[in-house]
C-alpha cells in the first residue's frame, strides 16, 4: 500500500536541465537569521543540524570530474525557540588552502579529477587531497569533518573554523584513516552501557587491512584493532549491532596501470562484477576472528540498519543490481538516469547455522541515503526514512522527496518536492529530548514521534531550503527558504545542543 501526498503527472516528474543547476559552486560563505519561512518551527525543536557535501566543485572555472572530488563544505543550521540561523564555511584543508592561492587544481582526484596536462603530468603522483567533504560528526565535544581515505578535520562547531587535523590524543597515527560512516551505539556492551562511537577504516596496499575504532562521549578511543581482508576492497559504509560489525564487500576489479600512468582516476578504474558474489563480513566488536558469508551478486552504498536475531543476523541495505563504470570524458552532468538501474531498499537475513543468507526487496522505488532513529541503531525497529525519486515505477531517477517505509506492514508514505525540487539526505530528530548523555539512547513514545529535516533544492528558482517534516504524518511543518542554493550534499548529523 503506497500513501502519496502529493502526485505529479508528468511523464518524467524531473528536468534535467534544472537538476544540473543544482551542481554548482557556492563560492560565498554566509551567516544570517533565516526569515523566509514558510509554516512555524515547532517551538521543542532545539539544536543544530550539521550538512557536509562537496561545494566547490571548480577551482577559478576549472571542474573537478566528478562531484565526490569537490572540497567539502560545512552547513550548520541551528534551531532555537522558533528560529532558525544558518551559516556555512569550507573545511580549510591543506589541499583547499593550496588550490584557492594558486587558482588552479593541484591535486588528482579518486574519481577523475587531474591536474592540468594531460597524462605525463599526472603520472606516478600518487599524492590525493583530503577534501573532508563526506559527513560532519558533533562527538566528544568536537566536530570532525570526515573523509573515507584520510583524518578527520576538527572544526570549531560555534564558528566552523577548521582548527587543524584529528588524532584523538595519539591513537590515530599521520596518514591513518578515520572513514565517513560512523554509527552511534546508543548503548555499548563495550563501555557500561554508555552511547559510543563506532567507525572503521580500510588501508591498501599489497594486501588490505580493515580497522575498526570505538570511542566513547569523551570521544576517548577505547577500542582498536585490524584485521586482514583478502581480495580488493571497495566499502563505503557498514552496519553494526550490539556485538558485530558488518560489512558487505562489493566484488569489483581495480586495473591500476591506467592510475598509475596518469589516464584515470582511481575510481575510474574499478569494475563491478555483476557474475560474482558479494561477501558478508561479520566481525565481533570486542576483537574475534571474522566470518565471512558469500551471498548473491548486488552493490551496496548504504544501511539502514541491522539486528541481531535467534537465527542470525537481519541487514537492511541500499542495493543496486549494476553499477556503470566510471567513463573517461563522461561528463557527470550528462548522466542518463533511464538507463541506470535504481538503488532499491533490501532486507538481508544471515542464517548462521547453514550460512545462507537470502534477500528480499522491501521498497522498489528508488532511493538512497537511508535513515532510523538514533536510539535503534543495531536494534530491532519498525521504521526508515530515504531520499526518494517521485515515481514509484522502479525507473531510475533524482531524488526528489522523502519516503517512509513501514516495515511490518510495507505501506511506504511519501512527501515529494517535484517537479522542481530535488533532495538530500533526511535526518531524523525525536520529539523526546536526549538523556544526559546528550544521544539518544531510548524511543520515549512511538518510534516514529519527531521530525524529519532535509536540504532541498529548487531548480526553478536556484536555490535551497530546509523542509521540517512531521514523520507520523510526512506532511511538511515548515519550508526554510535560504537566500541562495546548496549544491548536492552527502551526509549530516543532528547535535542536541545549539551553536550560532
């Protein structure tokens, strides 16, 4: 059963030519009271949301090649007693610093992006910029900018002035990784039942080696170790449960020589490998030996989350049957969305016993950046949220609204910005207050009491708002136009505390 607010009849429900303008560099930095708001700002909604994406995606005129190339920059939108403030900075990376004196790219890219001159100038330079441009993290009472490949860039959460590099205290060793996907343990076996963060980080080499972190509210490191992972490792995110991490490992080929003489990218030379399995990786968190589980081919970007079971394990995914290959000179701009299968929501369950794990879809209609409440991570739980496309025909496309998945019953509940709007990633706030802590660590009332806030962009008028959804109803309680656009994001987190 599908519950639609609002429709559109077009065929297509998007223009492209207006998607496009929503990739575009924001060259200024603002600071300013949000006025023009549509609806009221429930007056419980108190803190701040945190967006990080790539915003400069030229330098003096000259493009990166593909978007995750551009250096990150921060948004933070606080909310207080019915007002809201935005102010966003870049993250002032050594990279960054660089490129902006000098007016030209320095530096190759992970997905094409090279320097001035073709080949001979680019190969053997093996050296890649931070661009701390993935997802923004309030822990321990700093904000990090986080990057899959390098540290994290401490930020000053008040101003979002970048305050330098990350090693928590020694632990994280100069040219050691601090991945993009974090997830909170609203409740840690590992800590005394404390909230703690838990990430992960993959180094390469001739052989790959898998790190997992955990740190607890002091943002301390209380857990460190490695593992060895066989074969060529592409891995964006992973899941975690009270007692495991999980991580699917997509079957790809990676063809270096084009890299190395300076023709490619390196994500230009990876392949996914439909004809081949793809592995589940479950290791214990508390250090233990990994099991690894071989599963039925598909490409996974995102959870949403996972539990554990009597049986074994329940994962929910973002999963795409195809993933293209990056092309040389495709412009990214150009993208023929018809032709591209869509990400569709998956329900994975891992049989321990005979190590099986069967998949099943739970929502057809394309989408990405999935999202649960914050005291559900690695628990049993009823409801997710994800960018959506408006149509629900299992074509590819844009995202253009927010959808709701009821996972005991199936009905999916979506609020749409089309024709002219297009989406990012939801994030969920609860209405009931977070514990001393200051997280999430329990649902006070029902699962889904609280709000759902996104960045939306209008290609009509080129620019970009905040939309407050109700997410019992998915009906809009607010519209926050800004005076400007925000080029596509990637992730954000929400803090309970306000900083303006």
């Amino acid at each position: 059963m599908t519950a639609q607010l609002t429709s559109t009849t077009p065929a297509l429900s998007y223009n492209q030519k207006e998607w496009k303008t929503g990739y575009r560099s924001l060259k200024e930095e603002f600071d300013y009271d949000i006025t023009d708001i549509e609806g009221e700002i429930p007056a419980e909604l108190h803190g701040t949301l945190f967006r990080n994406g790539p915003g400069m995606l030229d330098v003096n005129g000259e493009r990166v090649n593909h978007p995750f190339d551009g250096d990150g920059m921060i948004c933070a939108i606080s909310f207080d007693q019915g007002r809201a403030h935005f102010r966003n900075r870049y993250v002032r990376t050594e990279g960054f610093e660089a490129e902006q004196q000098a007016g030209k790219i320095l530096r190759r890219g992970v997905f094409g992006t090279q320097r001035s001159g073709g080949p001979l100038f680019n190969a053997f330079d093996f050296k890649l910029k931070n661009i701390a441009n993935t997802q923004v993290v309030y822990w321990g009472k700093k904000l990090l900018a986080l990057w899959e490949a390098a540290e994290p860039h401490r930020l000053d959460p008040a101003t979002l002035e970048t305050q330098g590099l990350e090693f928590f205290d020694g632990q994280l060793a100069k040219g050691e990784a601090f991945a993009a996907h974090p997830w909170i343990d609203p409740s840690s076996k590992f800590d005394e039942g404390r909230p703690t963060l838990v990430n992960f980080a993959i180094k390469a080499g001739v052989s790959f080696t898998l790190t997992l972190y955990e740190l607890n509210l002091e943002g301390e490191m209380i857990q460190k170790h490695d593992y060895p992972l066989p074969g060529f490792a592409f891995i964006h995110d992973f899941a975690v449960t009270p007692n495991y991490c999980i991580f699917f490992q997509n079957s790809v080929q990676f063809n270096p020589l084009p890299f190395v003489f300076g023709q490619k990218g390196a994500g230009e030379c990876i392949k996914f490998q439909p004809e081949k399995p793809t592995k589940l990786i479950v290791i214990p968190r508390g250090g233990g030996k990994p099991q690894t589980y071989e599963m039925d081919s598909g490409f996974v970007f995102h959870h949403a989350n996972a539990f554990e079971t009597e049986q074994g394990l329940t994962i929910d995914s973002v999963c795409y049957a195809d993933i293209p290959q990056l092309e040389v000179g495709l412009d990214f701009l150009d993208v023929d969305f018809q032709n591209l299968k869509p990400g569709e929501l998956w329900r994975f369950k891992l049989d321990r016993a005979s190590g099986k794990v069967e998949g099943e879809v739970k929502l057809s209609r394309c989408c990405e950046f999935p999202m649960v409440h914050p005291a559900l991570v690695g628990r049993e739980y009823r409801y997710t949220y994800l960018g959506a496309a408006d149509q629900a025909d299992g074509s590819n496309a844009p995202l253009q609204g927010i959808v709701k998945v009821d996972l005991q019953t199936g009905e999916e509940t979506l609020w749409s910005a089309a024709p002219a709007g297009y989406a990012n990633e939801p994030v969920f706030i609860p209405r009931a207050q977070p514990d001393a802590s200051g997280c999430y660590t329990q649902v006070d009332g029902a699962e889904d009491d609280g709000w759902l806030t996104a960045v939306i962009y209008d290609g009509k008028q080129e620019r970009s708002a905040i939309v407050i959804l109700d997410a019992r109803t998915m009906e809009q309680v607010a519209r926050l136009n800004l005076k400007h656009h925000v080029p596509y994001g990637l992730h954000g987190t929400f803090t309970p505390e306000v900083f303006r």
